[in-house]
C-alpha cells in the first residue's frame, strides 16, 4: 500500500510486509537484449549488484535490490524505488558507458601522421 509502518501504528493497525512483486515487475519490465532502450552497461550493473529479483516472496532478493537501489533494505514503498530503478535505466551515465563500449568494440582508429607547420 505504500504506508509506512509508522503511520500503518497510528492509523491503529498492523504492519505486514507483503512480497515485493511491484518491484519485481518493475525491474523485469526493464528493455531486454533486442529491444529499443536496451544497454548492455546497465544489464552488467543489474547483474553485478543483484538487482534481479527472481521469487518476490524471498526476502533477501528484495532487501539486496533495493539496499542495490541505495534505499535500507526493508524501506516500505516498493512504488518509489520503481521511479528510482527507472530514473536509473534512462540515466546518461549509462548512456555514456554504452557509446564508450560500442566505440571501443569498434576497435582502433585509423592513425594519421601530423606535421606541425611553423607560423612564419
């Protein structure tokens, strides 16, 4: 529901935590290998930090994707650390690792002598 425990205690109830299958979606929905927006530098930074999450009802995936995220492991809003992961996905920083990666798989470029000619 997105209610912090605090609040679910003032509001006189209990404070459940449910599976985090918001965050799982939102993560899976990220562009796969194919697709228009997918980047390999962001997939290697998903799989390094252990993002993924593969069964929402296991605790510790969710508590490592969104420590992953830089939220505290149990943070209550699943809803905001989607907007977080998806701000991420369109980051230029990843952008920037793409073109780097792609000009560099394209191997060196040609070199060209320069002379350097004196100003008379």
């Amino acid at each position: 529901m997105g209610m912090s425990p605090e609040a679910c205690h003032n509001g006189g109830g209990q404070f459940i935590r449910t599976a985090c299958i918001t965050l799982q979606r939102c993560i899976d929905a990220r562009p796969r290998e194919g697709e228009d927006g997918y980047k390999e530098t962001f997939e290697e930074w998903v799989n390094e930090n252990e993002v993924e999450i593969y069964d929402p009802f296991i605790e510790e995936q969710c508590e490592q994707a969104r420590v992953a995220l830089d939220y505290d492991a149990d943070y209550y809003d699943d809803y905001e650390i989607c907007d977080t992961f998806n701000e991420l996905l369109c980051d230029e920083f990843f952008e920037d690792l793409q073109w780097l990666e792609d000009e560099a798989s394209e191997g060196p470029g040609t070199f060209e002598q320069v002379t350097y000619k004196p100003i008379e």
